[in-house]
C-alpha cells in the first residue's frame, strides 16, 4: 500500500515540498506520496486525529500550526520542545513523535553549501521570532566561540539569550550591532525584512562589513534579497534560503524513510522551480 505523507499549514498552496519529497520517493523507489492539507487553525486537533486515524505515514507542520500541533503529539524530542516548535511528525506505528529539523537543516545547509566549519567562529543572529530560535538553539549546540543576537526590539533579543542561558551570547541593539559588523565572522538575517513583497526593506545596515564575512539570508523570495546582493557586491560569501529549506526537508525525509535524499537534486528542483 502507498504510504502517505504531507504537509499540514495555513496557506500551503505555494509549498515546494511536495515536488522535493515525492521526487526522492520516486528516486528511492519508495511506494509514497507527499500532499499538501489545508488545516484551519481551529482544526489542528482534528487534524491531528485524522493522521492518527488514517495511518498517514509522517507529516509537516508549517505557518501558523507549529506550536499548536504540540498538545496532540505522543512525544515531542528535546530540540524541539525547547524552542517550543515542531515542523515534522513521525507515525511510529500509532505513536505520533515530533521534531523540529528547521534549525538542524539551517546549520547543516550552512556547513555544506557554504563550507564552513563553526568551531571558534564568531556569530550575530538577526532578528528573534520564530525563524531564529529554532536557528538559535541548533547554534547553541555547535562548537561556536560567539553567537550574539540582534533584533529591532531589543528585548526580544535580550529574551532569547536569556533563554539559552550560554555565556557565548550577548544580545545588542541593531545600532550597536551595526557599529560591531566587523566582528564576526558569519551573519544571518532570520527577520522578514526583504521577503516579498516587502523586498526594499533591510535587517541591518552592511556599511562595516569584513570582505570574506559568510553573509546568510534565511529567504528565497525574492531568490536573493537586495541586502544579501549589497552583502556579496561588499565582499561577502552569500548564502541565501534556499539551502535551509531542502535541508530541512531532507532532515524530515531521513526521519521517516531512514534514507538521507541527494539534496543537491532536491535544490536543483527547487531552484528551477524559483528563477
Ligand atoms: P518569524 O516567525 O518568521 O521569525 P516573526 O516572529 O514575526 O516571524 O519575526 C519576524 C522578525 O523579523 C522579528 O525579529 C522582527 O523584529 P521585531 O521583533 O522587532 O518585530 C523582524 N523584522 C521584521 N521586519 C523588520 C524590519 N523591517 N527591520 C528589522 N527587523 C524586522
């Protein structure tokens, strides 16, 4: 029997993961099928009951369920309870487990699109909604010497290190973050300044950009942000979303099939799929 799998949000019309998963089942040879289900957030209970009910293999959760999900799970691992967020389920048999693999799929994309080894490097996370904390915590569990934040509101910044009580992190104002630009060594916008259709706004201010800095975009609409443009057009190595979003679906696909997908195919179809 095909198992069956999908995604669970609010819109989903517009979601690139069915082409990536049902491209690697295909690959695989695995009989499955990936679609897409629009839930309504007063719904996400019965939703949940109806993967239970229907056998439905494993699901995504997106915008705006990924907490809401949370009280009808079986079990909820330890990222993802932490940053209070789960973008994959698991059905194990009737056993429903959630994950989050958003910031996995994010340092993982980091390290090998970009080559980059995070061991003593210097960090400054932009922005403190939802995009940086699950970022933010897989962070925390690498090798890096410094991973500051910065936000426009500065208390949430000052929130979020609060919360990860490690001594590598310090929160700033944008101002003061801007001034410091020059300090680190990988910068990542997780805000949604420059996202369509609000592409002529900017995070943060590149002017004390270091040529060489690993300047990182978690969007992908537009394909590159005016500010990750102006980053490369500095000297920066330019990384932009795309990369976060295969990896994380490729983390979900190796959860529930046990096979880790060729993502440089995954992003080839995404890419076309963009441009
Ligand atoms: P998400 O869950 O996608 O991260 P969010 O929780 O609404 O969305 O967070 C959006 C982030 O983008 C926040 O850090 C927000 O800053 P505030 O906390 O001050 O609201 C940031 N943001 C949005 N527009 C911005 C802009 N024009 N300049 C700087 N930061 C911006």
């Amino acid at each position: 029997m095909e198992n069956v799998y999908g995604l669970l949000g609010f819109p989903v019309e517009h979601s690139l993961s069915p082409l990536m998963h049902n491209d690697a089942f295909a690959y695989f040879g695995i009989s499955a099928r990936y679609h897409l289900f629009s839930v309504k957030p007063e719904q996400v209970g019965e939703a949940i009951a109806g993967v239970r009910a229907l056998g439905i293999a494993g699901v995504n959760v997106t915008i705006p369920h990924k907490m809401a999900v949370i009280p009808f799970l079986d079990e909820v691992d330890e990222h993802a309870r932490r940053i209070g967020a789960v973008n994959t389920i698991v059905n194990d048999n009737g056993r429903l487990v959630g994950y989050n693999t958003d910031g996995p799929g994010y340092v993982k994309a980091l390290e090998e699109e970009m080559d980059v080894h995070l061991d003593g490097k210097r960090i400054l996370l932009i922005g403190a909604g939802g995009g940086a904390r699950g970022i933010y915590f897989s962070l925390l569990s690498t090798a890096a010497a410094r991973i500051d934040i910065t936000n426009r509101t500065t208390e949430k910044a000052a929130r979020l290190v609060r919360e990860g009580e490690d001594g590598r992190s310090a929160f700033f104002p944008l101002a003061e973050a801007e001034k410091r630009l020059a300090e680190y060594d990988i910068i990542i916008n997780t805000t949604s300044a420059g996202m369509h259709p609000r592409v002529n706004e900017q995070p943060l201010s590149l002017e004390r950009l270091r040529p060489g800095t690993v300047v990182s975009d978690i969007i992908y609409n537009p394909f590159e942000t005016k500010w990750l443009k102006e980053a490369k057009a500095r000297g920066a190595r330019g990384q932009n979303g795309v990369g976060m979003l295969v990896y994380q679906g490729a983390l979900a696909f190796e959860k529930w099939t046990g096979q880790w997908p060729d993502v440089n195919r995954m992003k080839q179809l995404v890419i076309d799929q963009l441009r």
